[in-house]
C-alpha cells in the first residue's frame, strides 16, 4: 500500500497568523486536512504540516512519499542534517520542539521526501497552499505554544 502526502505552511506575516493544508491519498481515497494559528512562521507550519500529516497515518509498513515546497523541510530530511542537529542537541537551531517531534515519526514510517516547486501550478501542492492560507484567515485560530513559549524565554 502506497501513500502520497501533500504539505503546505502558510503565514500571513512572519511571524503572523498562519496555517498548515495537507492532502493524504492512497488509491481512491483522499482527504484534506487544515488549522491555523494566531502566530507563527511559515517554517513551522511548514513542519507542523508533516508531523500531523504523519500522526494521521493508520497503519505501519506502508510505502509513504512526502512532498513539500519547503526546501527547509525537505532538505533537513534528505540531507541528514536532521540527526547531526539531534546529536547536537538543536543548539542553535530554530523549531527544536517540532524537529524533536518529528524524529520519531520519521524513524516510524521512514517516509520518502520530494521538493516540488512551489506556486508552479501542481494541483495538489496549489490545493494545499489554499487550504494553508484559509486556516490562517480563518476564525478561532489555536496557539502555537512551541512559538510563543520561544518568544517569552
């Protein structure tokens, strides 16, 4: 079984309001997924978008691709610098509470990350930017309490 996840971050200002859009499929099955923040960055709704992407996963031992416009994301991944920054304890690295959530997923579903060039008119990755966008405009945003606990240190 094979399962394509589509993530998009969004922030209206940055930091700012902001929002995650993911699209899971697998064969005919497809579902969309979408929050926003009050404040935050577009980097950690770009992350926050797979952690959660991930977290929706029913099942172990499927085949999972990942496809992101965040080359932050994406190259953190498929570049290593992910587990060098772990064994480094994050020391001055932004979003260690979402990359240290992250890890664990990832060693769970060993998923596949793909870069796509974002706002270059691919279905899924626009469709995931719209939803990203509108959670952020939306009303009863939640708070991004990795952010903000950051910003009061």
């Amino acid at each position: 079984m094979k399962v394509e996840i589509y993530t998009d971050g969004s922030s209206l200002g940055n930091p700012g309001p902001g929002g995650y859009g993911i699209i899971l499929q697998s064969g005919s099955y497809r579902k969309e997924l979408s929050q926003g923040y009050r404040k935050t960055t577009n980097n950690r709704m770009e992350l926050l978008a797979v952690i959660i992407a991930l977290k929706a996963l029913r099942k172990e031992g499927m085949e999972v691709h990942v496809y992101s416009d965040s080359k932050y994301v994406v190259d953190a991944i498929s570049k290593g610098w992910l587990f060098n920054w772990q064994k480094k304890g994050f020391k001055g690295k932004k979003n260690p509470d979402l990359w240290r959530e992250l890890i664990p997923l990832y060693k769970k579903y060993k998923p596949d990350f793909h870069w796509i060039k974002g706002h270059n008119n691919h279905p899924q990755n626009e469709r995931c930017d719209e939803l990203a966008v509108a959670a952020a405009s939306s009303a009863g945003l939640l708070i991004d309490e990795g952010f903000e606990q950051q910003k009061s240190d």
